[in-house]
C-alpha cells in the first residue's frame, strides 16, 4: 500500500534542505567575519603600541637612540 502524500510535501522538504544550507552557510561567514574582526584588533593593538613608541619622536635621528 502506498503512502499518501500532499502535493506541498516535497516543496516543504525542499524548503527544509534550503534553509539548512542556509543557515551552514551562515555559520562559515561568521567563522570568517571572527577571523577578520581578530585580524583588525590585532592591527588596532600594534598601531597603539607603534604610536607610544613613537610618540614625541621629532626626527629620524632621534629613532635610533
């Protein structure tokens, strides 16, 4: 005996595989986006520590002391 099926039944599956790829998907670009946001504090942190070091420095000579 087959089993009944609505005719929405296998738009509804497909809906569920799409929204499941969807929502993989979403979870790489946030993986991506943290990696990036990482990337830009580490740089924020060397540029604040670059300008202590070199904060008052008025020409290149006084670099080198």
């Amino acid at each position: 005996m087959k089993k009944y099926s609505f005719e929405l039944e296998d738009i509804l599956e497909y809906k569920k595989l799409d929204q499941e790829q969807a929502e993989q998907e979403f979870a790489k670009a946030l993986s991506v986006e943290n990696e990036i946001q990482q990337k830009i504090e580490y740089i924020a942190q060397q540029y604040l520590i670059t300008k202590e070091k070199f904060n008052g420095l008025y020409s290149i000579i006084s670099i080198n002391e």
